[in-house]
C-alpha cells in the first residue's frame, strides 16, 4: 500500500509540474485581455496611484463592486518588477495548480483514501475549458473556487484533526476576501446536511470545540472586515452595491432581469461547453450518490452531492446577471465526485487514472485551443492596441472633457490604467457595437434615451465630451450629441469631441 502511494504521489507531483510547465506558455507575452482583466490592471495600479491599499478604486473613484484580495497580489507583482501581462495573470494561474491538487486531496479523502485519485482528479481538472481559460485570465475567479476547495479539505481533515477547524474558517474567510463568500455558504450546507447523520457535526457539539469557534470567529471576522471598513469610509452605499447588487441581486428569484447567458437550466449548457462528456458523467454521478444506497452511505460525498443541487437550483431561478463563467464554482467539485464514484465500481484502484487519462486525451485538442486564445484579441483588445487608444484620447483631451469611452474598443478599466488623468469617465452602452445597432441606426428607443439623458447629468459639469470610436459611428452618434468634431482619425476610428448639446431624437416604438 505504501508503494502503491508513493507511486500515485510521484504521479500527481509530475502531472502538476507538467501542467504548471504546458500552460505557463505565453502567460506574460499573450496580449489578448478579457474585459474584466482590465479591472484587475487597473484596481490594482490604483492603490500606488491614489496611495491608498484600503480602498479599490475603479474609474477613478471609490469602487463598492470587489474587496482586494487579488488586487493586493497583483500590485505586489508590479512592486517586484513583473510586467503587467504577468503581474495580473501569475495570481491567477498559481491559484489554478493549487486547485488542481486541492481537489485531488478532497477526492483522496472521499474515496476512503485511495491515492490513485489524486492524479485521476488533477487530470480531470485540466479537462474543464473554464477553469484553463480561468486560470490564464487574470480574473478573480480561479482565487475564490481555489479557496472554495481548500476550505472544504480544511472541513473535512477536520473531523481527525481539530486544528483543522481554525484553517476551514482561515480559508474560507480569505475566500470572501477574494471575490464572494462562497466558501462560508458550501461550509454551512455540508454543516446543515452532516448535523443530522453525524454526531460529530451537531452544532452543540462543535461549539463545544474550541477549535471550531476560533475558526468560526476568524471566517466571521474576515468575511466582515471589508464591508466594515468600506462603510465607515465611504457610507452605507458600499452595502448596497457590494451585498445588494452584486451577490443578493445577482441570485434573487424575482424582481430582476435575465440576460442571454442566465436563461432557466442555461447552467447544463454551461456545463456541456466546460466539460462535454465529462459534464455528462458527472451528472450521472450525483444522481447516483442519491440514488445508491452505499454511495449515501458516504455522508460527506452526499453532502457535496447536496451542494450541487442547492447551487444549481440558485441558477435556474437567479434572475440577475449571471454568466457562463459562474458553473467553475461547480466544476471541481463535479470532477471530485466523478472519480469518487467512478473509483467506488472500479475494483483495480489504478484504473480511475488510466480512465481519467482517456478522458484527458480526448480533451487535449479541445485544451490546447483553450490556451491559444490568449493570442487572439478581437475589436482592439489587444493589450497593445488598447494602450494606443488610450494614450490618442490623452493626446487631445482637454481639462474640461469628460470622456466617453467605446466599451467595445477601450474596456473601461482600460481608461483607468492607461489614462493620466485622475478625473471620472464612463463607458455607456449607447456607443457599443450591439446597442447603435439596434438603437442608433435611424432613431433612439426609451432605454438608450434614458441612460442618454442619465450620462448627461452626471456628466453637467463639463464642457464637453471627449472619446475614441469607429468613424461609420458618428451619423448615429450626432444623433444623441449634437455636431461630433473629428480631431484624429486612424484606420477606421476616429478621437471625437462633442459640446454638450443635447438632442432630443425621434423615439421608436
């Protein structure tokens, strides 16, 4: 058994560092930037330009939307010399190797300590598109599931070592630092389903532990510091825009709006374009622990088991923004579940590895691709290109233009890193490619007059508009703004500046 182990570990150790090796390639030279890696350049550059590393600031202003955690990584990655590129992705890509054997640990511990699990996992975490795509980004997710996956080990080398309370509330604590505090939630569902199937987990019993309440308090502590500090320093909006809008809003199962990407049962969809087949063995898997009786017997794999289905209800029902890139909070989770399960009808402990590694075969075309798309930018997101946009606006702004950006050339976070100013600018969706198209082409509709009217006002105090944006815009552009002067044109854009005039244009039905 021993050798047996030794030989799994050896395995994993070298899947990993090969891993880190493969999709390390073009982490610092790759110039195509997802929108939101933006935000990550730019709220991380403003703690040095605003000298102040207990607020995010975003357009230039206090912003209520995302607490620091990743945003401080990244800064300290610029303040040792990395370049941008690198600086905003190496957080990233680090929490996305140390997911990858997190998650083998948690499926070692499920699986009644089979060490084969360990790589059969980490191969079956480079089978998810998402979390590769993910872990190259520079987002924040990949940091919040990582600490998801660490708190749910910490929770279960719990129940053999006391300890191991105190780094459950750390990690999941250090979570809500990093984006959202789902890792206190996935911890309060196993904690409501294990009460009443072991004793252990009652909660008389664990506020008898010591350890428990220390970690609870410290998870508490964490999860409040933030929001605290915000509100005492920039007011009770902080609150109402962090909590409200982007956590309560996004999953509230009335009142909000669908997008495209958040349509009822959308999340398989979702799931079918991370993991193909993959997703569909995992769904079978949850079904299963459900279903079979031994496998139920597993209180902690039901209880996982449990999650998926609370989170993927939330989901279906959520009618707030939701997007595509939210099914990673179910992934390694989902992949854990899978090996555990397939592990308990495969009496040769090494076959999950050699069925994983079938798995990840038939996905390495699909993974490659994932990897390449770090070169391809379209529409000027390319970095460099993005930095030349820029720095054309700041060539001919004035002291007195507040300026307009073309979201779909110049991200907004874009602005905030790139530009000179200290000034506030926005990005409103009428100068997006979609919305002139379907707004701006002949007249304007209520909702596009509205944010109009709304951009205008916030914008009273200045003397006019300045900005960068395609050249076949202005016909529609003059439309809402008045006369828009050409002050440089480039290929097929143009830096525009326009007097605040308002128009009133002709509504369509």
């Amino acid at each position: 058994m021993t050798q047996s182990k030794t030989i799994a570990f050896t395995i994993a150790l070298i899947l990993l560092l090969s891993g880190a090796a493969f999709l390390s390639k073009d982490l610092g030279t790759g110039e195509k930037l997802r929108y939101d890696s933006y935000f990550t350049l730019e709220r991380s550059h403003n703690f040095q330009k605003f000298h102040d590393w207990f607020s995010v600031y975003s357009s230039n202003r206090p912003s209520s939307r995302k607490p620091p955690l990743q945003y401080w990584l990244t800064a300290f990655g610029s303040e040792l010399g990395l370049s941008d590129l690198l600086s905003i992705r190496l957080p990233s890509f680090i929490f996305f190797l140390g997911l990858a054997i997190t998650s083998g640990f948690v499926s070692y511990l499920l699986s009644n300590r089979n060490p084969w699990t360990v790589p059969a996992t980490i191969l079956l975490i480079g089978c998810s598109l998402r979390l590769v795509q993910l872990g190259r980004s520079g987002l924040l997710d990949t940091g919040m599931i990582f600490f998801i996956m660490l708190s749910v080990l910490a929770f279960f080398y719990a129940k053999e070592n006391s300890k191991s309370w105190i780094l459950c509330g750390l990690f999941s604590g250090l979570g809500a630092m990093q984006k959202t505090p789902i890792a206190i939630i996935y911890i309060a569902i196993m904690l409501l389903v294990l009460r009443k199937r072991d004793e252990d987990y009652k909660w008389s019993s664990l506020r008898q532990n010591k350890d428990f309440n220390r970690g609870l308090y410290l998870s508490i502590s964490l999860l409040l510091f933030w929001p605290v500090l915000q509100t005492f320093r920039h007011g009770i909006d902080y609150i109402k825009s962090s909590i409200g809008t982007e956590m309560i809003g996004r999953f509230t199962p009335f009142g909000g709006e669908r997008i495209a990407e958040g349509n009822f049962l959308n999340w398989l969809n979702w799931l079918w374009k991370d993991l193909h087949l993959v997703g569909i063995v995992a769904i079978a898997c949850v079904i299963l622990v459900f279903c079979y009786r031994r496998l139920r017997e597993n209180h902690r794999l039901f209880a996982l088991s449990t999650i998926i289905v609370v989170v993927a209800v939330a989901f279906s029902f959520a009618t707030g923004n939701l997007y595509s890139r939210y099914i990673a909070v179910l992934s390694p989770l989902l992949v854990c579940i899978t090996v555990v399960v397939l592990s308990h009808f495969i009496s040769w402990k090494p076959g999950i590895l050699i069925l994983c590694a079938v798995f990840f075969g038939i996905y390495f075309g699909h993974i490659e691709k994932t990897m390449e798309k770090i070169n391809k930018a379209s529409h000027g997101r390319r970095y460099s290109l993005v930095k030349e946009y820029v720095h054309l606006i700041d060539e001919f702004k004035n002291k007195d233009d507040y300026v307009v950006l073309d979201r779909s050339l110049i991200p907004s976070g874009a602005y905030g890193y790139f530009g000179t100013g200290r000034e506030g600018y926005s990005g409103p969706r009428f100068l997006d490619k979609m919305a002139l198209k379907k707004n701006l082409q002949h007249a304007v509709n209520k909702d596009s007059l509205k944010e109009i009217k709304s951009y205008v006002q916030r914008a009273a105090n200045k003397e006019s508009f300045i900005g960068f944006t395609r050249q076949s815009y202005r016909p529609a552009m003059e439309e809402v703004l008045g006369p828009v002067e050409v002050l440089k044109t480039t290929d097929v854009y143009m830096v525009w500046r326009s007097q605040i005039r308002y128009v009133s244009p002709v509504l369509s039905d």
